[in-house]
C-alpha cells in the first residue's frame, strides 16, 4: 500500500518539476489548512474555490 507523499516532498517534487502557486492558490491553501482540513476534505474545498459557477 502506498502513503500520500506530504507537503514536503511534493514541495519539492513541484520544484525539480518548475510548478509554481499562484498567490491565488497559496492563499487559498493555507486558508484552508489553518481551519485544519485535511486530505479528501482539503482538496474537496480548494476545488470548490476554483471552479465556476453556473449563471456568474
């Protein structure tokens, strides 16, 4: 069974790769996990930040 790879090694894994964060997304993230969300609830969150609504 594999194990998430936690913050610090996709922090790295993103920069060998040249991913960046907008200021946008970090601010969301961190918004986010100062509420203490986590996992499946973190991600569920960020991505109802990022997409558009119907009728806007």
């Amino acid at each position: 069974m594999t194990k998430p790879l936690g913050k610090g090694k996709a922090a790295k894994f993103a920069k060998v790769e040249g991913v960046t964060t907008s200021s946008k997304a970090a601010k969301t993230l961190k918004t986010y996990s100062d509420r203490g969300l986590k996992g499946d609830a973190l991600r569920s969150a960020i991505t109802g930040t990022f997409t558009n609504k119907k009728g806007k």
